[in-house]
C-alpha cells in the first residue's frame, strides 16, 4: 500500500507492517496507525515513526540498545503484556524517541547533544504489530547522548550520525 508522507514522499509500506497503538499516543488520541521508516543508510542509526492516518505527523526514533539502553521485563504490566500479546518481554522492541537538547550549557557546533527519551520508551510487539507508549512515572534519570566521539578513529562516525539527525530535525521531524 502506498503512503503519503510530507517529509519522504510517497512511499510503498506493506499493510502488515503498520503498527497500531490501540491507546493512540499522548496528546493524539485518534491517530493510531503508524509505519517505522527507517532512514536511507544501512545499518540505520535512527528510523521514523510515521503516521498512515497524518503525513505531516513523524517521529525520530531509535533502538533503545543502539544507545546502550536496556530495560528489563518489570516495564510493562501484564495487562500491557497481553494489550500487545507478549508471552516474553524479550520479544519486544523497544523504541526511544529522539530530540535535539538546543538547551545544553556546553553545546559547540558539532558537539550538539541527543536526547533519547528513556522515561517514556515506546514497546511494541514485533509479532502482533501492536505498540503503546510507556510514562514511567517516579523515574529519576536522564541521558544525554553526544555527537562527539571518544576517540579519534569514531570521530568520523560521529560526525556523520549527527549530519544525518541535524538534517532530519531541519526537515520537521521533531520527537514532542
């Protein structure tokens, strides 16, 4: 099937692979049908979560464990668990939303900071194709992802992954 999107085009997703949100996601009650695009470069670093009802409406998202960022079977209820029909948490992919941190005190022009979201992943059910949005509520941390490499030898990758973000954010595709 064909969707129109404002920020890729017309693209060709399979009807299988939408994902539905039952419970739709904070502040768009009604829009419960989305489809992850991943961006054009192999392995991608981010993908897009694109609603199939709004082509105005994406968002920036990653892997959780593509930042190092694990959680474990206590994150969903076992209503949640049934909600997306998982028999094991470790059959759940774990999606951050990503932002730009415009606020960081020691931002420089190529160390911009990335902001996953982690206090409110998105999980959803591979096999089912059904997500939610998860609020952890009384969760005390935060993480901050750097463009900026440790090492002389990622410097490049690095520099790259933040080309591809700060491109992404200057087209509208901003995580809320």
């Amino acid at each position: 099937m064909k969707i129109h999107t404002a920020h890729f085009g017309e693209r060709d997703i399979e009807a299988s692979d939408i994902i539905s949100f039952p419970k739709g996601l904070p502040g768009l009650p009604n829009k419960h049908q989305f489809a992850l695009l991943p961006e054009d470069l192999d392995p991608p670093v981010f993908l897009f979560l694109q609603s199939t009802e709004d082509a105005d409406l994406a968002f920036t998202v990653s892997m959780a464990q593509k930042f190092g960022i694990t959680y474990d079977d206590t994150l969903l209820t076992d209503t949640e668990m049934q909600t997306l029909g998982l028999k094991a948490f470790s059959d759940a992919i774990v999606l951050l939303l990503i932002s730009e941190n415009h606020d960081h005190p020691h931002r420089r022009q190529f160390d911009p900071k990335f902001i996953p979201h982690i206090s409110n992943p998105i999980i959803v059910n591979p096999l089912t194709r059904k997500g939610l949005y998860k609020e952890l509520r009384g969760v005390h941390c935060s993480a901050t992802i750097s463009a900026l490499a440790e090492t002389d030898d990622d410097a490049e990758v690095a520099k790259e992954n933040y080309m591809r973000f700060l491109a992404m954010m200057q087209a509208g595709i901003k995580a809320p």
